[in-house]
C-alpha cells in the first residue's frame, strides 16, 4: 500500500487564513467559517474575500490582529450580520462587504479601519455604509471611500 505524502494541518496552529470565491449557493456556511475561525487559537490574520451566502457570520478569535473582509456577494442584507470579538485586533478593512447589521464586541485595541462600498443605487447599501462608519468613527486611523458623495458631486455638474 503506497504511503501517504499528505501532511496533515494542526488547525490549531495556523496563524494565518485566507478564504477566497467561496459560493454556498442557497446553503448558509455561517457556522462553518465561524467555526474554522475559532478552532484557529493562534490566528493572527483572517482574510474572507468573494465568498457568498454568508447569513450571520461571528468571528470570535482574541489574538487576531488583522481581519480584511471583502466582496460579500448578498442580495439582500438587511436579514445579514456580522459579530466580531477579537480583542487584539488593529487593523480591519471592509471592502465592499454589505450586511444589514455589524457588532464590534471588544475591539479596544482597533487603531486602523478601512471602509469601502461601491455606489449601488440602493438606499439600505448607504445605510450600511454609514452605520458600518459611524461604528468606526473613534478609530485613531479611518479610511474611508464615500462613492455615494462623488455620484452626487457628478449629478450636480451635469
């Protein structure tokens, strides 16, 4: 019987994720992913980019230092949230990821936010954007990309 060359993952070990076009289709991951993120004790880093059919995504992790969440691909987001405990946490980027509601829990060490939302049309994706910002707004570095005010400026000059 041939051998094996298969190393298998401490999980537990990882100090970095990276989830990338993922597509759950009409099944939720949400407690997976959560529960990848929590089995990952000594992450560190955690990036879930282009995924699809994320409902109510928490991830709690007390040693991750950087979460970049990008490209949620939602239809509907006022039903969608995501709760996030990590208390050693500095830097956090959204890009273009819409949820109905976001939970900050415990992220006193947060010095660095990016924020970046395309400027669909819809009103409850501006509602999301700026409940999302005003979460943010005592963060010593905000970067944010208002798209909503450059289209209005652009209206305005035609």
């Amino acid at each position: 019987m041939p051998r094996s060359r298969a190393f298998p993952i401490k999980i537990e070990s990882l100090t970095a994720l990276y989830l990338f076009g993922f597509d759950f289709g009409f099944v939720s991951m949400d407690m997976d992913v959560s529960k990848l993120v929590s089995l990952c004790v000594n992450l560190e880093f955690l990036c879930i980019e282009d995924v699809s059919g994320l409902n109510n995504l928490k991830i709690v992790s007390p040693k991750l230092k950087e979460l970049k969440l990008s490209i949620s691909r939602q239809t509907t987001l006022w039903d969608k949230s995501v709760e996030i405990f990590a208390p050693s946490l500095q830097s956090i980027s959204f890009i273009w990821f819409y949820m109905g509601n976001y939970v900050l829990k415990d992220v006193s060490s947060l010095i660095e936010a990016h924020v970046e939302f395309d400027s669909r049309e819809e009103l409850e994706d501006f509602a999301c954007w700026s409940n999302l910002v005003s979460l943010l707004s005592g963060v010593e570095n905000l970067t944010v990309q208002n798209m909503w005010m450059s289209r209005v400026c652009i209206l305005l000059f035609l």
